[in-house]
C-alpha cells in the first residue's frame, strides 16, 4: 500500500505532495500547492482530509487535500500575531496548538470543519519552538528554546491550557531545547545548541521527569557548541533539528553536518548507543518515520530533493531514492 507523504517548502511557500511506495522503494512526486509565504509546518486532519500550515504572514491556512492527486485547496484561514514555527492538531481534532518562536508565545484554538476559531488559550516564555500533546490529548508540552525549558499543561475540552505542578521542567542553561515526541510513557527531547536528544519519564499526572540524555551530531566533524545568536553553519557548530522515534531505536538530525543519527533504545525506551550517523540532505531541518516504521523522508532546508530511507535491522538507514521538492523544504508529514 503506498503512502502520501507532505513536504512543506518554506522557501516558495508551496507544500509538495509525493507518494511512498515501500515495495517498490520509490518516492515519487505527484503535485505541488502553492499556500503561502514561508509556509513551514504543517498539522493533518486524517479523518476530514485536512491540512493545517502556518506560514509567514503570518496565518494558520486551512487546505482540503486530494488524497489520489496530492492537490491542496485552501478553504480557510485565521491570522495570528506571530508566524507559527510549529502547529499540532490535538487527538480529536477539535483543538489546534501553536508556538511561535519570533513572538514568544504557545496558543490554542478551537477548530471546527476546517475553520480555526478565536485563540483560546495562551503562554509566554523566550523563543517556544515545539508544542505537542500527549496521546489521550489531555496534556500539553511546550518547548521554549529561550528559556531552557519545557512547559507542561492539562488541556481541557475547550482547549483550555492549564499549568501542571510543577509547571516547568527545567534542561541544561544553554543546550537550546527544540522538538519534543510523546511516546507513551517516556518522551524525546533534541535541543539545538548542545545537539544532544534528552529522554524524560511520563509521569501519571502528566508531568516530566528528566533522565539521560546522549550527543547525536557526527563526532568527527569536531562541532562545537553554539549559542543564541551564532551562525552555526559559518561557525562549525552544533545544529539540531529533529527527533523521532520507531520501535527500539530514535532518530535525530543535525543540520551542520547535514546528518542523522540512530540511537538504540532500551526496553524501557533508555538511550542507548548512537550506532550510525549517516550523510543525508543539505541542513536537515526535517524528517519523518512513515506508518509502517521503516521508511523515513528527510528533506534538507538547503537540498532540491526530499531522500527515501529503510531501516535496516539496527536501525541504519538505507537510501533507496530522491525526488524533488520546493525550496528551503522544512516539514514531512504522513497522511
């Protein structure tokens, strides 16, 4: 069964449609919408065919997809004060999360058919990079770079975001926290300056408890540790960007030296070894597992093509094709 895969393209504000075949190892490209200026995350409603992207205006655009031909039309729209580094449609499909890392902020709103209603819910720390909630939608994680933290909320049937006690987790001064994955009873932190993936225990309130943690970027590419304000790229510094885990291993990209990295796991989802660090896409901002956990996209902010990976048994990945997208691609999501 083939799969259709999201590619948002900040640089000319389209969204790529592709389709994953994983018995053929192909990933071909189907169609290409044009959304927005700098549109660079995206949130899918499987159930109503449904795509949320944020893009640069800044807004939250609504598209209805054509799941055989990949076609986006837009059917609605909601500006917000901020552009939107991140958007997370919450389990139901009925509250819509977001963090903005220019305006400081992380907000709800309440969704209904495609139209984004009146924000919610809203929090205030230094540069919010990621917001997510857990599986039963009743807990919220913020993720603010700036602040070195993460902040965690109930969530009730309004999109109502409420502080748990305590209210914040605290990371290392200076690691840069970036995306966060809730997976069950543990979750995944990569921070962005350190270029380490951080592991929490869930706790059965909701609230995160941090563990260890391990590097992910290529140690014979001799990066250094970067701060606020430094061009990594120029500098030689550290750059994360994503993190995703599949069965017993976790994924992590670093955009430097354009690699990604697999870290085995324990039964009780520890970090283990980083066992490969492989070249990939040119500064790979993004990536994403398919449904069937062992296919992955990468797609790199400064790379025409989106890349086609299988895991092999310890978790390596495996080229298997290339295909194009748009310029300065920064998201991939699954429908």
């Amino acid at each position: 069964m083939t799969t259709l895969v999201l590619v948002a393209n900040a640089g000319d504000g389209t969204i790529t449609s592709l389709r994953l075949d994983p018995e053929k190892g192909s990933l071909t490209t189907l169609s290409t919408s044009l959304v927005g200026e700098g549109c660079g995350t995206l949130a899918v409603d499987h159930v109503q065919g449904l795509v949320y992207a944020a893009t640069k205006e800044p807004a939250i655009v609504t598209l209805r997809l054509d799941a055989e031909s990949g076609e986006l039309t837009p059917v609605a729209r909601r500006e917000v004060e901020a552009p939107l580094a991140y958007v997370f449609l919450a389990p139901g499909g009925a509250t819509l999360l977001g963090a903005s890392y220019d305006g400081g902020f992380a907000a709800s709103w309440h969704v209904d058919q495609g139209e984004v209603g009146a924000e919610v819910s809203r929090t205030e720390y230094a540069n919010c990079h990621c917001v997510v909630t857990d599986a039963s939608g009743e807990h919220a994680y913020v993720v603010a770079l700036g602040d070195d933290l993460v902040a965690q909320f109930g969530v009730d049937e309004s999109g109502t975001l409420t502080p748990l006690d305590p209210p914040t987790v605290a990371l290392p001064d200076g690691c840069g926290p970036r995306h966060l994955e809730i997976d069950g009873d543990v979750a995944y932190l990569v921070t962005e300056y350190s270029a380490e993936v951080f592991r929490f225990v869930v706790g059965e309130h909701g609230t995160l408890v941090r563990d260890e943690s391990v590097r992910i970027d290529d140690p014979e590419a001799g990066l250094g540790h970067s701060v606020m304000g430094a061009d990594p790229a120029e500098e030689h510094l550290r750059w994360g960007a994503d993190v995703h885990r599949t069965g017993g291993v976790l994924l992590a990209s670093e955009r430097t030296a354009s690699t990604l990295a697999t870290v085995t796991l324990g039964e009780d989802g520890r970090l283990g070894e980083v066992v490969s660090t492989i070249d990939t896409e040119t500064q790979p901002r993004a990536f994403g597992i398919a449904p069937d956990g062992r296919h992955v996209v990468v797609v790199g902010e400064k790379s025409p093509h989106a890349a086609l990976y299988r895991l092999t048994a310890d978790g390596t990945p495996e080229l298997l094709d290339r295909t194009d997208v748009g310029e300065t691609a920064r998201w991939v999501s699954f429908v």
